[in-house]
C-alpha cells in the first residue's frame, strides 16, 4: 500500500489537467443571440461573454469559420438575416468570414440587421 495516496494524488491531478483542457478546448460559439418572450433579443458575445442588446450591426470574433447560436424562448419562429430558429428551440449555425445582411422576419417594421465576422 505503500505510494498510493501520491498515486492517486497523481490520478486526481491529471483527471483535473484533462477536464480543464476540455473544457478550453471545446467548440463553443462565438456569438449567442437570446430571443425572450415577446421577442426581445439580447447577444452575448466576445471573450468576456458580455450581454448587449440586439443591434444593428453585430460583429462575430474568432478565428477560421464562425459559431452563431439562436436560443429562441419566443412563442412565434424568428429568421434574424439568415439565422432562423423555431419557437420555442435552440439553432446552431457556422459561417465564414464575411458580412451579412437582412430582417428579423418577427419584426418587419425594424430596420435591417448586419452581422460581420471578421
């Protein structure tokens, strides 16, 4: 019995090593747009992940193509430019660097939206 306790001090600290790289490691989005009830919409976006309401102009960081998540809480579907996301459900979409334009199909009377990933 002699060692174990250092061994699976060992073990530990390398199941640790492993999850913490995982957890960097593993393909997130880069931008998050929220849909509430009633159709309010919010992005969360960039290393810090701050919360902004939906804009005009939503710029997409990152590096090669792009991950752009649609979490819609809303009781209708909502298309914001090209992303569309049904009632009620979650849609993920990976694009390529470039620059976007079009309307929330919810909201016809706003002014359009454009979104650039860089």
């Amino acid at each position: 019995m002699h060692g174990t306790p250092q061994r699976t001090g060992v073990i530990l600290g390398i199941l640790a090593l492993a999850m913490t790289a995982a957890w960097l490691l593993w393909p997130r989005a880069n931008t998050i747009i929220h849909i509430a009830r009633g159709g309010l919409a919010t992005v969360r976006s960039g290393p810090l992940r701050t919360t902004s309401p939906l804009g005009d102009t939503i710029t997409i960081g990152g590096s090669g193509w792009r991950r752009v998540q649609l979490v819609n809480e809303d009781t209708m579907p909502h298309q914001i430019a090209m992303f569309r996301v049904p009632k009620g459900e979650t849609s993920s979409y990976r694009i390529p660097p470039g620059v976007y334009g079009g309307m929330c199909t919810a909201h016809p009377t706003q002014r359009g939206i454009t979104f650039i990933a860089r």
